[in-house]
C-alpha cells in the first residue's frame, strides 16, 4: 500500500495551473509542505522537511481559493518517485505526494 498523510505549513500562496483544452481540461497545482520532524534528545531546534506536493482538479481549486502561505494542511495522497537525466548526464529521482485529500487546519476566508 502507497498512502502518505503529512501536516505541516505551506511553504507560499498556490499558484493553479491550466492544462487541456475542451473536456479533457483541468487545472493542478504544485506547492510545498514545510513538515517538523521530531527533535532528537540533545538536539537544540527540530529539524524540517520539505515535501514536495501536486493536486488536481477540485482539490486544486479549492487549494487556490482558501489556502494561504503559512496555512497549516493535512494532506493524504501516494508517493511517487521520478527518475530522470539532468542537463549533465547525471541520473537523479524526484520525489513528491500526489494528494488526494486536502484539510485546512487554518481556514481563511478569501476576502
């Protein structure tokens, strides 16, 4: 099984793109989620990650319209890792979560 539930803040405002044309049209968007990790004993400051995420269609939409830098979220979705070639030749993955579920923690009114 692939499930992924993170909560952390949104590291900036979401930013919704288009893609399609006619029926086959949607929108999706890419954002980051700015996750705490536990502090280990003796260490002075947590230490945070930063988890790459895209949603589509309604999630996205509702993202756009809510969401906020700094908004805390609850996101749920896959893993899903991308093997690619940079512009060295070099073999490098990317990793992000295809969500599927979005909460607002902190909700704002669009205003």
């Amino acid at each position: 099984m692939n499930k992924v539930t993170l909560l952390g803040r949104l590291t900036k405002d979401i930013d919704v793109s288009i893609y399609g044309k006619g029926k086959n049209k949607g929108c999706y968007t890419n954002y980051c989620v700015a996750v705490n990790r536990p502090k280990k004993k003796g260490d002075e400051e947590s230490e945070c990650d930063f988890i790459y995420c895209v949603s589509f269609g309604k999630t996205a939409e509702f993202l756009k319209e809510y969401a906020r830098k700094g908004a805390r979220v609850l996101v749920e979705g896959a893993l899903q890792v991308d093997a690619y070639e940079n512009k060295n030749g070099d073999y490098c993955t990317s990793t992000k979560v295809l969500v599927n579920k979005v909460e607002l923690i902190d909700f704002y009114d669009k205003k």
